[in-house]
C-alpha cells in the first residue's frame, strides 16, 4: 500500500478485521517511512460472477442490490425494520452462490424471496408477489390471498425477523 502521508509503498499491517459478514476486510497500517497510520479496507473480487437468466433469455450479471431494491418496494411504509430486509437479502444472496455456480434463473431467486417475504409480512409478500408472479387482475390476486391464508406460516423466531 502507498502511505497516504508520505507517497511510501513500505507498510506493515497491525491489525485486521472482518466486517460486513466477511465480505470486506479493514487493515491497519503503519508506514515505516514516516510512521503514521492508516486504515484500508479490502473487498473479495469474486471471478466467477453468478449470471441470472432473465424472462425474456437474457442473461446479466447477478447483483443484489436488485433484490434489495424489489424488497424496498415490496415493503414500502411498512413498519419492517431496514436490518431484517439486510438480512435476507444477504440470505438468498449466499444461498444463491452455495447453491448454482454460474447461473440462476429470475425465478428461482423471486420464489426465494417470495418465501422469507411470506414469513416476514403477509403484504410485503402480496406486493412482491404480484409483481414476480405477474397478477393481472383482482381475481388472480384474491386466489393468491386465500392460498395465503389457507398455508400456514412457517415463521422463524420472531426476534430473527425484528
């Protein structure tokens, strides 16, 4: 690493850390040219991107800040706190990487997040549902509602979720 201070690239690491579940590294350096501190942070390149195969047969690179973002509208206003939809964004994210290795179908990950959405709000669910499975009228969306109902819930330890 170059020394931010002094332009140096002779450094010694005095302390490491894991952070944002082992995805990003944080290192602190010492130059032993001027012998000040810095800190950097390192994040796993992963060569082997998982590809997501959509709808219409494109493929593109999987990102989840796609599921994150179709979780914020699923939940909108809703009084769900921002860690739990983290959470499980991060589960289907490593779900996904152990399970397919170069790629996965649009529809396999929204039933994943159809699933944890069902356990973690019945309207986020909905919502969510309606989009992935693309209800197009009332009747379809009262069928999904009643099968909804009709299921019972396999919910996780309530404090998992808030």
């Amino acid at each position: 690493m170059i020394c931010p201070y002094c332009g140096s690239n002779d450094d010694k690491v005095i302390d490491s850390r894991s952070t944002e579940a082992g995805k990003v590294i944080r290192r602190r350096r010492q130059c032993l040219k001027c012998e000040k501190r810095f800190t950097t942070y390192e994040r796993v390149e992963q060569a082997n991107r998982l590809m997501v195969i959509k709808k219409d047969g494109s493929r593109v690179p999987f990102n989840p800040d796609n599921i994150a973002n179709g979780i914020a509208a699923a939940c909108g206003k809703l009084a769900i706190p921002a860690e739990a939809k983290a959470r499980l964004v991060d589960e289907v994210d490593d779900e996904l990487h152990h399970e397919f290795e170069r790629e996965v179908d649009s529809r396999v990950i929204g039933e994943r997040v159809m699933g944890r959405l069902r356990a973690l709000h019945p309207v986020a669910y909905i919502r969510f549902a309606t989009e992935h499975l693309e209800l197009a009228s009332l009747g379809e969306i009262q069928n999904e509602l009643e099968d909804l109902m009709g299921r019972p819930v396999e919910i996780r330890d309530q404090q998992d979720l808030f």
